[in-house]
C-alpha cells in the first residue's frame, strides 16, 4: 500500500520557470512533511519541510503548499535554474517512536531545468 | 559540524555471502534509521534505532538485521545475501526525541550482489 503519492514522475521546465510537484497522503497520523533533493550519486538533502498546522512555508525559491482537508501538499520551485535539475522525494512521518515514526517517501519526481 | 558518515561506499559481493555496513551519526543524534533505495521500490525503511534499542521496523525479511553500539553509531548486516539486495543503502540520523526532528541522510553504501 502505497501511502504517499507522488507526481509527475518526471517534469521538464525551462529555465526562469515554476517546477510543481504534488505529493498525496492517506494517513492523518502523519504530522511531518519534509522534501528532500537527490543528485546522483549522492544521499537525499532535507530542502524544506512543513507541520500541518501551517498552510504554507516559503524558504528562498522553494514554497511548500499544505491543505489539511485534502491531504495533500505540494513543492513549488520558482525560478527554476539547471542547478535544481534533481530528483525530488516528499516524505511523511509520525510522531517519533511510533509505528508511522518513520519516513514514507514518494516515489519521486527527476526534475530537468533546460537552460 | 560533520554530517552522516557511511562506510564503505561501495561493496560488491556474492550471492549468499553477508554484508555490514556501518554508520556515524551526527554528533549528539540518538536516533539512526536505515533506508534501501532501488530504482523499483523506491526509498524503502528499514528499521530505526533509539538508544541502542530497535524503536521501529519496516517490512524486511530477517536477513536484514542490524544493531546501535552506545556512542550511537549504527550497523546493518544482510545474510544469505540475493541479486535483489543489489541497492543503495541509506542511513539517516536525528534527533529522534521528539516528532519532526530533522532527517539527515548519509552517502550511502552502494551494495552490488553478483
């Protein structure tokens, strides 16, 4: 069962333009939402990440959207730029020390800024 | 302040043989989880680990075990090792007290099962 879902699988922007990648989750016990940046060959990088008692969290050219009601939250990247070329994860998580105290990753998105 | 180390890097092993690999947390993290990324399932969970004790697992097969030493640095061992144990081993550390303490992930350690 698949708890978190993530899409596009993949996503091509041009540089200078918005890259939107939505996450879905099914269990409310999760109360933590982090994304993480993966370039190859490296571990995952914890980019941003945000608590369901906010809507939103903006961090530099990264915003994270969060509806509650939906369950659902997305990564906006604003001025995307070759850099960001990556694969993202979203995540959720419990409360620590729990059965749901662990991270349960999206599939994934590979992000491409063309210059 | 130094990151997740995880050693070694990359391994290439026999079907059936075992593997350890090993990790460092960040200093003053009490809790390390381990992860198996493949390009099919994705960022799979392991187990994590608290204060020495197994605080959470996920659903492995008993091949996969692992242990935390009192300075809290972490090892995992795979047994009867199979071509589908080929992945990237991931662990991650925390704080772990409390919910919503930052994840930070290692390198990984790039297992090859031939």
């Amino acid at each position: 069962q698949q708890q978190v879902k993530q899409s596009p699988q993949s996503l091509i922007v041009q540089k200078g333009g918005i890259s939107i990648i939505n996450c879905a989750y099914e269990n409310t016990a999760f109360d933590y939402f982090p994304w993480y940046q993966q370039f190859p060959g490296k571990g995952p990088a914890l980019l941003i990440a945000i608590r369901p008692d906010v809507s939103e969290k903006k961090e530099g050219r990264f915003t994270i959207s969060f509806n509650k009601s939906a369950k659902q939250f997305s990564l906006h990247i604003m001025d995307s730029q070759p850099g960001d070329s990556a694969t993202y994860f979203c995540a959720a998580k419990g409360r620590s020390g729990g059965s749901q105290g662990n991270l349960i990753f999206g599939k994934g998105t590979k992000l491409s800024v063309k210059p | 302040k130094a990151g997740v180390t995880q050693t070694p890097r990359y391994l290439i092993k026999t079907r059936g043989q075992q593997v350890t690999l090993s990790c460092s947390p960040i200093s003053g993290h009490r809790s390390v989880s381990w992860y198996q990324q493949t390009p099919g399932q994705g960022l799979q969970f392991l187990f994590e680990y608290f204060s020495e004790t197994q605080r959470n697992k996920g659903n492995f097969p008993g091949r996969f075990s692992g242990r935390q030493f009192s300075n809290s640095r972490s090892e995992m061992n795979v047994s009867t090792l199979e071509l589908g144990d080929s992945a990237l081993y991931l662990c991650a550390s925390s704080l772990g007290a409390t919910a919503g303490n930052t994840i930070y992930f290692g390198e990984g350690s790039w297992l090859t099962v031939v």
